[in-house]
C-alpha cells in the first residue's frame, strides 16, 4: 500500500500542473526534481494572487461606489461623508474573510482531477472501499510530512519579519548624516521588503498547492467509493414478487 500511496501522490501532483511522468527514470528524476517544483509552486501562488486580486476589485468597486455617492448625495465634507468612506473600505474586507465555503472549500480542486484520482484507481486494480480507505490513511504521513515542513517554513517567514521591522525600527531611529545616507537606507528596505513579501508568497502559496495535492486526492478517493458502492446496485435485477399469482 506504501507503493500505491506514493504513486497516487506522484500521479496526482503531476496532473495538476499539466506534467506527465516520463518513462525513462533518469529523465522523470530530473523532471521532479528541477521543473515541477517551480510549476507546483507557480500554481500555489497563483491561486493566492486570485484571491488577493477578488480583494484589490471589490475594493476598487466599492471605494469608487463611495466616492459616487459621497458626491452626488450632498453629503460631501462632513461626519456621514467620512462612516460612507469607512464603510466602502470595510466592506470589501468582510465579503472576503467570511466568503461562503462554497467559494474556497475545494482548494481550487477541478472536477477534471476528481476524474483522474478516479480512473487512476481503476487502473491500479482498485476495487473495494476498505482498499481506498487503507489508501487514504497510507496517503495521511506524506500530508503530514509536508505540513511540518510548512509550518517551518512559516516561522523562518515570521522570523524574517521580526528582523525586518526591528531592522527598519533601528535604523528610523538614528539620525541619517547626509542624503545618500538615508537613499541607502531606504533602498536597502524596500528591497528587504520586498524579500520578505516574497517569501511570504511562496511559502503560503506552497501550502495551497498541497491543499490543491491533497484535497484532489481525497475527493477522487471519495467519489471512487461512491461508484464502487452503487455498482453493484445498479446491476441487480429488481425482485419479483412470488405470492402474486
């Protein structure tokens, strides 16, 4: 079952970046090793940027819908002007945070990878729901193993923070002697900035992708005991009834 799990996790993985595996070893070692780290990644952070971008337009619509009716309701220049201004940068923030699950609970899974993880089964001579079920608790520790590497990850990002504002903190504080002084100073932590931004990108944008990973695979193995389940249903022949005569 080790074997199956890890094919699954390898099949899977490549599916959802468009790869295939190769069949000359060497070649396929090479592939995961150098290119689909990048694709697996290019695609987390993409599904965080979707999100960032829904944001950054409901924002842009609802400030522009304030500053119309700031406008045009003579309200302008006072108290009323100031809570619709409020409310126009709050309200973008509370249709994000508190979305409907049906929005983001499947973690950008398709049902075109539901139909792999499904005939991926089928052609590994998978064919009883305890078997599937074994199978998802032997896919369970590779989940595991990549969430703790995330969470390191995510303190070394926090830990990248803390430095960065103690850093900018220390340096807003000494007085700068000349211009090119405080241009360095400047420069210096926007790129920092920038580095940490960055890395917060691709660290949460890992994690969604295996969210994408795992979620995928537990879908399909679901939908595979749902039709393993009903087939044999579907075939019986419907009972007769012998006492009618």
């Amino acid at each position: 079952m080790f074997t199956e799990a890890l094919t699954i996790v390898r099949s899977v993985e490549a599916h959802i970046v468009s790869e295939t595996d190769s069949d000359i070893l060497l070649f396929s070692y090479l592939k995961r090793l150098i290119w689909l780290p990048a694709k697996f990644l290019k695609m987390g952070v993409a599904e965080k940027i979707k999100g960032a971008s829904i944001w950054a337009f409901l924002s842009f619509a609802f400030m522009m819908l304030g500053a119309w009716l700031v406008n045009n309701s003579g309200i302008a220049k006072t108290e009323a002007a100031s809570i619709v201004l409020l409310a126009s940068m709050i309200v973008p923030v509370f249709l994000v945070v508190f979305a409907v699950p049906s929005t983001y609970g499947s973690c950008g899974v398709s049902l075109q990878t539901v139909e792999f993880v499904v005939i991926h089964l089928g052609a590994r001579g998978f064919s009883s729901t305890e078997d599937v079920e074994l199978l998802k608790k032997s896919v369970k520790p590779f989940e595991e193993r990549a969430r703790s590497r995330v969470s390191a990850l995510k303190w070394l990002v926090g830990i990248l923070w803390a430095s960065f504002t103690f850093a900018f903190s220390k340096g807003a504080e000494t007085p700068m002697s000349n211009p090119s002084g405080l241009m360095a100073y400047v420069f210096l932590s926007a790129w920092l900035f920038i580095g940490v931004v960055t890395a917060y990108l691709c660290v949460w944008g890992y994690e969604a992708s295996l969210d994408k990973l795992f979620r995928a695979i537990e879908f399909g193995c679901n939908d595979f005991c749902y039709v393993t389940e009903r087939r044999p249903q579907s075939g019986a022949k419907p009972a007769v009834n012998t006492d009618a005569a």
